[in-house]
C-alpha cells in the first residue's frame, strides 16, 4: 500500500505546531513532511536543492500550503506546481488565515483544490483539520498516474 504523506508548507512556527497536533488529535497517523519558504517546498516537490538525490516516486498525497511565504509566496508556488508536469495533478489545498477575497480568487484561478480559512479557536481547527484528513487522505481518489 502506497504511504499517504502530506506536505505542510507553512513558515510560522507556532501555525506549524498548531497544524500538526490537529491532525494528531484527530488520529491521522499519516507522515507530514513540513517546508517553510516556496522554494523549500519546490526543491522537495522536484528533488533539486537542498532535497537533490531525493526519492521521487514519494509523492504527497495532498499539500496543505500557506500563502504568505518568504522567498516564494503561496501562489508563486502554485503557479510552478501547476505549470509543471510532474506536479500540475497534486492536490493543493491552501490553509491561510487571509480573509482577503483576492487571495481566494487567485488562488481558485491558479488551480488550487481547495481553501480553508484557519479558524482562531483551537477546536475549531481540530475539526477542519480531521475533516480535511479524512478527506484528502481517505476518501478522495487521486489520479492513477502522478509522475511522468
């Protein structure tokens, strides 16, 4: 059975750990692999970089990107995940606490999968967090053929 890992690209620190014990709290046993800048994120997805030698066949099964990054925001790597390939078919589901209708625009226009709000209260964000696991990692069906 093929290992279901997510991506968390997410540059602060305390939305990490938030991030992180809410898809623990809700049971999902899953590898998180986090990056914390878009060119981070990029050198993993294409195994150059800092991640050069890397595995490819070890695809995310989706990738859960804040849009407010340093070096490459969100929607610049967004852009290179749907322009290129070997990545345009990965999930993207943006996670960011802008309210601003623009960023959701761009983001839909970009081809994102989806775009949650992070919720403030702590529980709130435990839920949205198990419902996207569940979601993204149990019930959707992912294209048969990711690489190329």
């Amino acid at each position: 059975m093929e290992k279901k890992t997510i991506l968390l690209v997410e540059d602060n620190p305390d939305d990490e750990a938030l991030t992180l014990r809410a898809l623990k709290k809700t049971n999902l046993a899953n590898e998180v692999i986090v990056v914390r800048d878009g060119v981070e994120a990029w050198e993993f997805l294409t195994g150059t970089g800092a991640f050069a030698g890397r595995e490819l066949d070890m695809v995310p099964q989706v990738i859960l990107l804040d849009l407010k990054l340093p070096k490459l925001d969100g929607l610049g790597l967004l852009r290179l995940i749907r322009g290129d390939d070997r990545t345009k078919l990965l999930p993207v589901v943006i996670l960011t606490s802008s309210v601003e209708d623009r960023d959701r625009i761009d983001s839909y226009g970009l081809g994102a999968n989806s775009y949650v709000r992070k919720p403030v209260d702590f529980n709130q964000f435990v839920d949205a967090a198990g419902k996207l696991g569940l979601y993204w990692l149990v019930l959707n069906e992912p294209p048969p053929s990711r690489r190329k």
